[in-house]
C-alpha cells in the first residue's frame, strides 16, 4: 500500500480489556496473571513459551474441555510480588522481568525456563509495576 497522500480516518481499539479462552481443567484467579499457552488462557507459571496477556478481572473455573470457560482480562501497569532469589531492581526499570507464578515477577529468565512477564515501569515498597500485555 502507498503511503498517504491525503488525511484518512482513524480507526482505534483501546484494546484495555479483552475475553480469551481458557485452557482445559483450569482455575484462573481475579487479579492473577494471564498467560496465553498454545491459544489457551492459563494461570502464569514458570514455563517457556508462555505469552503474559493481562489480569485476570474475574475467578473463572474450567472444569470443561479447551475453550469452555473464557476468562475477561485487562492489560495495564499492576503490582507484583518481587522474587526475593532473583529480585527487580532499580536498574531494571524499563527492562523485561520474568514470570515465576501468576503473583510474582523475577529479574531474570533462569537459564531461559522462564517466560517474559512484560515491561518493568517502577518498583515502590517491593512492589515490582510491570507493563502487562500488548
């Protein structure tokens, strides 16, 4: 597509909160985090290969099959636990941090076992802030 040459009409989606699938036997808690793993929603864990989405905004129990349950998401800045092994720091801010449970963050991937939480934005009394999902 050529670039524009005239004004056009700007087309948006806040894309703040969103509903994904969840993953088969699953619990996802209100106010945990959110992963994506292979299409299906499930509870943040240590793992590879996990794409961190957002928030839970709700309890959701999936005792169906894949898909079954969907679980309402929002993605934004929140608080997390700090690994007190592999803690955030101060320098960190501005770079990843790392998921250890769907509470708690890490400073690195150990030994990429790990996957990325999101974007370090502060870290006030412990608690790490992290940029979650797109």
């Amino acid at each position: 597509m050529p670039a524009l040459t005239q004004a056009r009409k700007i087309v948006e989606i806040e894309g703040r909160n969103a509903t994904v699938p969840v993953k088969a036997a699953t619990t996802i808690y209100q106010g945990g985090l959110v992963v994506m793993d292979a299409g299906w929603a499930c509870p943040g864990r240590v793992a590879v290969n996990l794409r961190a989405v957002g928030l839970s905004r709700v309890t959701v129990v999936n005792a169906g099959a894949n898909g079954a349950a969907s679980v309402a998401i929002e993605r934004g800045v929140f608080g997390f636990a700090n690994h007190p092994a592999d803690a955030v720091t101060a320098s960190d801010i501005g770079a990843d941090c790392w998921i250890v449970d769907d509470q708690t963050v890490a400073r690195t991937s150990a030994t990429n076992t790990r996957s990325v939480a999101g974007r370090v934005v502060d870290i006030e009394d412990g608690v790490v802030f992290v940029r979650v999902g797109l």
